[in-house]
C-alpha cells in the first residue's frame, strides 16, 4: 500500500468542507438551470457562487489550460462539454453538469444529470440507470476491496440493463491535486487491481451509454462524444474509505442513496 494515498484526520476534515460546499453549489444550480439558459450562463452563475458567496476556489478553471470553471455535457456529449453563450438548454435535453471546488487547498470534485422539460423515455432511463450504476460501485468502497470490485459492480449493473460503460475516462484519487492515483475504472474484475484502506479519497464517475461504449474526441481538443450520435450520461461523486466502509462526501441534500 502506497502511504501517500491516505490522508490524515486534517486533510480529511479539510475534504469532507470541500465537498460540503460542493453539495451547496449544486442545491442552488437546481434553482437555475431550465430551459433557455445557456451553458456559459451555467458557467458564469457557478463561478461567482463558489467564488463571492463560499470563498472558494473553481479548481477546473485553468486546470490544464481549461478557461472555464465546469462542463456541461449534453445529449450525445460524454464529457468535457465546454461552456457557450450560444448553446441553450431546450425542451427533452440531458445534461451533464461536472463541477470541481477547492477550498483550503483541498478539492470535492461532483456531477449531477440534469432533465430538462419532457425527455424521451429512453433518456430519462439512462440517467437513472448511471445513478443506480454509479452507487452500484460505491457500496463495494471499503478496507480490503479492490478497485477492480468497483469496476466490475459497475459494469456487470449497466450491461444487465441494455447500456454500455465508457471505457476512456475513469474516475480519479483527488485531494490537493485533482487528479492523483488511483485510476477508478468503471469496467473490471472482481478482486483485481490496488487493494483500498482507509483514509483513500477518490471519484467514481461512470460514463454509461444507450449504444455503443466507443467515444471520440471533437477537434476543439476538449468536447468527447459518442461514436454513434447516441446518448450518454454520467454521475460522480467524491468518495472516502473509511474504517468499515465509505462515506460519499460530496453528498448532496436531496439524495436519498438506493442502496
């Protein structure tokens, strides 16, 4: 086991504040996205929320020469979605909305699926299924599980339901810096890969899609889509390993775990 990887009673305690401010990011981004609104308008609201209202700082913004402080993945978007005054939400939309807070040095990283007005029956069933996929892979977080238990719980749930996992981005050990070891991915087997302790903190964050699991990035270098123009959904949390399981710190007020 890799020392480094466990955090100390104060990193922890700095974590679970970060995440806590997160959770009230998304609380008052509930009371303003519809449809209409455009993503930078998402993007502008966000930033002066986490920066003038909770003294924090949007730890996207600049991360690898990233000029925005979130993404908004819609439809057929995967991930890194990127802001734009020109793209409104409309009516039957999904979107993706990825937000990372830093505050006392220490990151909460979060992503929460918005429905917008009346979405298609299929659509409003992916985004379900990738919330139920997502704790799916956070009930198997404790002492002694691996992260292949992770992957494997995930997927095994998501291919039983007729959808498939994105296998090109995976979720992420994070504290000080936003991305740290271990790699969470979201396919795998059982009993395989790094062995979890307590004290661990990373992000389980499943990409889950109605066709084919195959992506590809567009040419602005950041915008990932599917392959086959079909529809893609995703969750995340920041999650801690705690003495006999986990703990979600990035929790938000209106969720109710399914497990």
């Amino acid at each position: 086991m890799n020392l480094s990887l466990i955090k100390s009673t104060d990193a922890i305690q700095h974590m679970r504040e970060s995440g806590r401010l997160l959770a009230q990011v998304f609380a008052q981004l509930d009371k303003f996205i519809a449809s209409g609104v455009s993503t930078m308008a998402i993007n502008d609201f966000v930033e002066s929320y986490i920066v003038d209202t909770l003294h924090a700082r949007p730890a996207s913004k600049g991360q690898y020469g990233y000029p925005y402080v979130l993404n908004t993945s819609i439809n057929e978007v995967v991930c890194h979605g990127v802001p734009s005054a020109a793209k409104r939400l409309r009516d039957g939309d999904i979107v993706n909305v990825d937000i990372t807070l830093e505050k006392n040095g220490y990151i909460a990283d979060s992503s929460k699926m918005y429905v917008i007005g009346q979405a298609s029956a299929i659509a409003r069933q992916l985004v379900d299924v990738t919330y139920a996929a997502m704790w799916q892979g956070i009930a198997c977080v404790k002492p002694g599980a691996t992260v292949g238990d992770i992957g494997h719980a995930i997927q095994r749930f998501t291919e039983q339901q007729g959808f498939s996992v994105v296998r090109d981005y995976c979720g992420h050990g994070i504290g000080q810096a936003m991305h740290e070891e271990p790699q969470i991915m979201h396919v795998g087997q059982a009993r395989t890969g790094m062995t979890l302790a307590a004290g661990m903190t990373f992000t389980i964050e499943p990409m889950i899609n109605q066709g084919s699991y195959k992506t590809k990035q567009k040419k602005d270098g950041w915008t990932v889509v599917t392959r086959d123009k079909k529809l893609s959904a995703q969750w995340e949390h920041t999650v801690l390993v705690t003495a006999n399981g986990y703990d979600v710190l990035t929790l938000r007020d209106d969720e109710q775990p399914p497990l």
